[in-house]
C-alpha cells in the first residue's frame, strides 16, 4: 500500500504543499519518498526513506511549480531500491510523471506487449513504470504533440483495459494539467477536493486518503469512482469521465488497518468501521464463553476496536502495550530476521497490567503469526496469568495480489489451520478471530452499501484476471523474488575479500 498526493494551480508553493501532505500520509509507506514539480519541466526529487529524511530545504527550494505530485512508498514485494521510488518521470511522447499506489496483476504481459512496441525499456521493478509506458504508448498513438482532453481520455481507456489489477494514479501531462484515475473496481482508494486561491482561482488536489486535503483547507472532498479518471487543467472546472463500469469493490483491509482512523473512504468514516468491528468482535467472545479481567490493545490500529469490544463485554480497558512511534512498521522491514527483532524493538510491556491477570489482546490482524507470537511471550514476560488473543479481522488465508503485503499462501500462519492449532502456534490459551459476515456486517453497520473486496480472507479475487493459476504464478514469482533478496542479503552480510 501507499501514498499519494497531486495538486494543481496551487498558489503556494506545490513542493511545499505536497511534502506536508506527505508526512501525513506517511503510515501508507515508509519505504522511499518522492516529489516531482512542474513549471515549464519537471523537476524531481526522491529516495529511501521517511518523508523527513528525503527532503531537505535545498532540494524544496528547487522543486517549483504550481503543480506535482508525490508519493510514500511501500513495498509489497520484491526489494526496496532506489530505482523503485516514486514519482517516475518520462520524456515520451512528451514530459509525463507519474505516482501510483498498487499492483499490477499481469504485469508479464503488459512488459511483453511493451517490449514489442519497441518504444520503451523499463528502468524498475515497479509496477508504475508499466502504468507509465503503456500511457506513454497509448498517447503516441494518437500523434498529436498536445493531448486534449477527449485523446487523453481515450489513451486512458485503453490503459484500464490492458494494465489488470488494483490502482489508483495520479499523473501529471507536462503543457497540459493532472489526471487522477482509478482501476475499474475501485480498490484502491482516491478522493479529491478544491480550494480557492486569494485571487479566486480554485486549485485542485488528489490523494489517497482525505486527510492530507483536510489539512491543507480543501473542501468539497469527494471520492473518484472506480473506473473514473479526472482531468484537471489549471484555473478551468475538471472534467470526470467513467472510462470502465464494473462493480465497486474496494479493498476491506484500508477499513481493518492501513488508513488513519480520521480517514473517511470511499464515504465511509474509518473510525466507525472500526468501532463497529470491536462490536463484532464482542458478540464472538461472549459466544465463546470466554473470560478476562483487562482488554489490552496492541497499537495503533487495533486501539478503535479493542475499546469498543471491552466497553461490550464489560471488561476494563489498559494500555498495556507501549509503541515506540520513532520507528517504521515492522511489516515493511525484508527478511523475517529483520521482522522479529523490530517487533521487540516497537514494542514493551507496562508489567502492572499483565501481572497475575487473564489478558485479552486484540489486534487489527495475524498475517504471518511474527508479531502476535511475540507479544504473547511479552505479555507472559510480564507475568500474565493466561492470554487470549483476538484478531479484529478473519483468518488471513490467501495472498494480496492488489497491494497489501501478504504475499504467499505459505507464509500464512492461519492457513489451513483451526483457532486452536492458531492459539497453539502463537502461545496464546485461546484465539478469537473475526467471522467474514461479522466484518461485513461492520462495514454496512458503518453505512456502505459496497461489496469489499475481502480476498485476503475469502479468497474472492475481484478482477476476472485473478484465477487459481494466476495466483500461483504470482506466488511463484514472490517466492522467487524472496529467494533473490536472501542471496543478496547474505551477499551483504559476507566479509569483504578485497
Ligand atoms: P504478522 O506478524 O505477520 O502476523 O503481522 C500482523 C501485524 O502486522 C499486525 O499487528 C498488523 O497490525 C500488522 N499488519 C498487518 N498487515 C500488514 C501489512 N500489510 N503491512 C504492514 N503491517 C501489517
């Protein structure tokens, strides 16, 4: 998952603007970062890193323009070079820049189809690029050296029937303006707003979360539908067109754990999603006849419904857990080595909370069982009398393919497994998960009328492209991927023989 935030005829400084709207989408990724500005050229900026860390007084003062876009990075898989940061820029058939947040589901054949176009070589592993030059192509096409805005719309038209997946874009035409699009489905999140200039102009932004709008002062924020793109040309009204009409599935794990609880996607206020899955949540424990004297949440994502589940089940709620918020999400660490240590580095116990007590932990979601099997052992540590552990989401059983790092069925600790071989995997005395219909349950409680797309759990892959065969060549390409990345960090960790 990442991050993303375009903006056009803004009268403050675009970089400036951007980069804010950066740091607060920064929980969508924390891998790299990347900004590029639009004058009369585009000027761009990127690497590893947080926000924070990439940018420097110097390098802002160089990105002018009243228009850009930038992009938090997060990757899904695969390794985490510079090469891949976002935004990517090309010069054909004239400046186009580009910032996605997803994943491109047939990404082998759209790299065949370009490579026999014979126009492009891709410079990264990162699925934007395919986004890019097949946009590229597609507007060579048509030959003109200025788009309008109907070849543009056809050049994306085409884009949406070839590239399959899951993503939401924003891309900016050089001489011509932004374009903001989203994959027919709608997976992947996108809203946008404007705001009035001091000189009553209006500029418009696009982003993948509202929250960065809301900070800035955009107003009438509203989601771009699945299968929409929307072109915005500097000091004129966008213009919206439906490109694709399929069903709108969006992605049920922004509501379980990537988006900020202060977001609101796709009309649905996250926050409240979240209070209704420890609703849930609630009525399953007391199914199971279970008892705890404290609720104890593991941070952040789990603490909107960890609360709400004890204030149903009459138990008292306490931050045991303690998260040191000055490093990334372990997630996002390669390598499992990597993973396990940084889970104790995040997090600690408060020992007056555990000791001689029956604790019930709830998270957001046990992917590969690392974190939960450790902080069960902390809360043991602690002097926890017994441990239950409560997932807000249902046992994740099939990879992500439209984003979201779970990526083999293999690695999936609930993978054919019942709650109590779960229980027994992490150490905990008993293990509650969310049922689908609970989840869905929450998010029509929450007012969506939508159908989520819950693959990860369900193992309904929304887009036609996705069948069991697809699926295990994108395992098979994950896992070798993963195999290339332990050879070069072994590679890394070897003495030098010079
Ligand atoms: P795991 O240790 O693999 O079971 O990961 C589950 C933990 O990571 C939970 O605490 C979640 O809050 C968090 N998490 C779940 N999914 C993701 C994801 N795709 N990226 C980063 N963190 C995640």
């Amino acid at each position: 998952m990442c991050g993303f935030f375009g903006v056009v005829g803004s009268e403050n400084s675009a970089c400036h603007e951007i980069y804010e709207a950066l740091i607060s989408l920064q929980h969508r990724g924390q891998d790299a970062a990347g900004i590029v500005t639009h004058d009369d050229r585009f000027h761009l900026k990127k690497g590893n890193g947080l926000v924070r860390d990439v940018f420097r007084l110097k390098n802002m003062e160089r990105l002018t323009g009243s228009s850009g876009i930038g992009q938090v990075r997060y990757p899904t898989f695969g390794g985490s070079t510079t090469e891949d940061a976002q935004p990517f820029v090309v010069n054909y058939p004239y400046g186009i820049a580009m910032a996605h947040n997803g994943n491109v589901t047939n990404g082998e054949e759209v790299k065949n189809w370009l490579s026999s176009q014979k126009r492009t070589i891709l410079h990264s592993s990162c699925d934007v690029e395919l986004i890019l030059f097949t946009l590229a192509v597609e507007l060579s096409e048509i030959g003109d050296l200025q788009p309008d805005s109907e070849s543009v719309f056809a050049a994306l038209k085409k884009v949406l029937e070839r590239v399959q997946g899951a993503y939401s874009v924003a891309t900016l035409i050089s001489q011509f303006g932004m374009v903001a699009f989203r994959d027919p489905n709608g997976i992947r999140p996108m809203v946008m707003g404007s705001r009035e200039n001091s000189d009553g102009t209006l500029s418009w932004a696009c982003s993948s979360e509202n929250i960065p709008l809301e900070i800035l002062g955009y107003k009438n924020v509203e989601m771009i539908k699945a299968g929409e793109a929307v072109i915005f040309l500097p000091g004129k009204d966008p213009i919206r067109k439906q490109l694709v009409q399929r069903a709108h599935n969006p992605c049920i794990f922004e509501h379980v754990y990537f988006a900020r609880p202060d977001s609101i996607i796709d009309d649905v206020s996250v926050y409240e999603a979240r209070r209704n899955l420890g609703k849930q949540l609630a009525n399953r424990w007391n199914e199971r006849g279970l008892k705890a004297d404290v609720v104890i949440p593991v941070p952040d994502s789990a603490c909107t419904s960890a609360s709400t589940m004890a204030q149903h089940i009459g138990v008292e709620y306490r931050e045991g857990l303690v998260k040191n918020r000055y490093i990334g999400r372990t997630f996002i660490m390669p390598g499992q080595g990597d993973r396990t240590s940084g889970v104790r580095r995040k997090l600690n116990s408060i020992r007056s909370e555990f000791e001689g007590k029956d604790v019930l932990l709830v998270d957001d979601s046990v992917v590969r069982g690392t974190t939960s099997r450790q902080i069960v052992d902390l809360a043991r540590a602690a002097g926890a009398r017994k441990v239950f552990f409560a997932s807000c989401s249902p046992p994740v059983q099939f990879p992500c393919v439209y984003g979201v790092d779970m990526s083999t069925r293999a690695e999936l600790i609930a993978r054919e497994k019942s709650e109590e071989q779960i229980a027994e995997a992490i150490g905990a005395d008993a293990m509650i998960y969310q049922p689908i219909s609970s989840l869905r349950k929450a998010l029509k409680d929450a007012g969506s009328e939508l159908h989520y797309c819950a693959a990860c759990f369900d193992g309904e892959y929304p887009t036609p492209e996705v069948t069991a065969e697809t699926l295990s060549a994108i395992e098979a390409c994950r896992l070798g991927e993963q195999e290339k990345l332990k050879e070069e960090s072994a590679e890394d960790m070897s003495p030098s023989r010079g």
